[in-house]
C-alpha cells in the first residue's frame, strides 16, 4: 500500500468519526426539544449535512482500505462484520457501526412513507453506531496509542456526553414540572 492511500485511509476513518459525533451531538440537541442557538431549521439542515458527509467519508475509509496490500481487505470483509482476518471483533465493530448507519440512512431516505415511532426508533440505533464507531477507533486504528488522537477521541466522548446529559436533563425536568403542574 502507498503511503498515500494509508494516510488517506487513516484520515477518512478520523473524519468520519468526528463527523459522526458531530450529527449526534446536533441530533441529540435537536431532540433534547429545548431552545437553540440556530433556528430550528437550520440546525435540522446542518445534522443531515454532516450525516451525510459521515457516509461519503465511512466510505472513502473503508475504499482506501481495500487498496491496502499490507492488510489486504476484500469487499467481504468490509461489509460483513466479523470476517475480516485482522482485529475481528474491532474490525467487525465499525462495519457493524457502519452497517447500521446504512440502515439509519435508508429509513430517512424512506421517513415520509414510514410510521413516525418506526422511523424514530431505527433512528436511536445512531447511538449503538456512535458507540461502535468509538470502540472500533480506539481498539482497531493504528492511531489508538497516540495521545493526539486520544484527546480528540476523549473530546468527542465529552460532547456526546453533555449532548445527553443536557437531553436527559430537559426529559426529567420537563417530567418534573409536567408532574408539579398536574
């Protein structure tokens, strides 16, 4: 492999990455149902971009991978988890991560024909994607013992987190007030 593609293999899968964490963090904002500093629109636009721009660059991750010949992938073993014959769990980890965004990404495609609770459901399954992602980045990569990419890792994991913790928060407290007024 040249060390252009692994380069670009490398910064495709880190992009991805935090393109992904990203969108969760936008849609966990969005649905946290509080106020936002964009109009809602624009904070609905800007979540679909990223998600998409998640998507072409998982894919420009795992086509950089195939040219690999050090580790060589097949087109197999980048779509079906678990059959790759280097680091099968934490290979197997991101394409099932990446699997399943594809499922998240049909089903939005399909969001005006679909039932409102099936479509929200499927659309939960972002955090198991988001949680995949983040396990397959720090088990699988060869950048998973370099303190740079910990700390870009660990600050995604931070905003996440408070993404969450703010939406939990606004459930249980909108909870608590709905209860107080009743």
């Amino acid at each position: 492999m040249s060390p252009t593609t692994w380069y670009a293999a490398r910064a495709a899968g880190i992009v991805a990455y935090l393109l992904l964490s990203g969108s969760v963090v936008l849609g966990a904002s969005m649905s946290s149902k509080g106020r936002l500093a964009w109009p809602r629109f624009a904070v609905e636009e800007a979540h679909r971009y990223v998600a998409l721009l998640t998507g072409a660059f998982i894919a420009l991750h795992g086509g950089s991978l195939l040219l690999d010949r050090v580790v060589p992938y097949s087109l197999v073993q980048v779509t079906v988890p678990f059959t790759s014959s280097f680091r099968p769990l934490e290979v197997g980890l991101g394409v099932v991560a990446a699997d399943l965004l594809a499922a998240v990404a049909i089903t939005n495609a399909l969001r005006a024909r679909l039932p409102y609770a099936f479509w929200r459901r499927v659309h939960y399954a972002t955090i198991l994607v988001w949680l995949g992602a983040t396990v397959h980045a720090v088990s699988s990569g060869t950048d998973r013992h370099d303190l740079w990419f910990l700390v870009i890792v660990g600050m995604a994991v931070g905003l996440v987190a408070l993404a969450f913790a703010n939406r939990l928060g606004r459930v249980v407290s909108g909870e608590t007030t709905a209860r107080a007024a009743a």
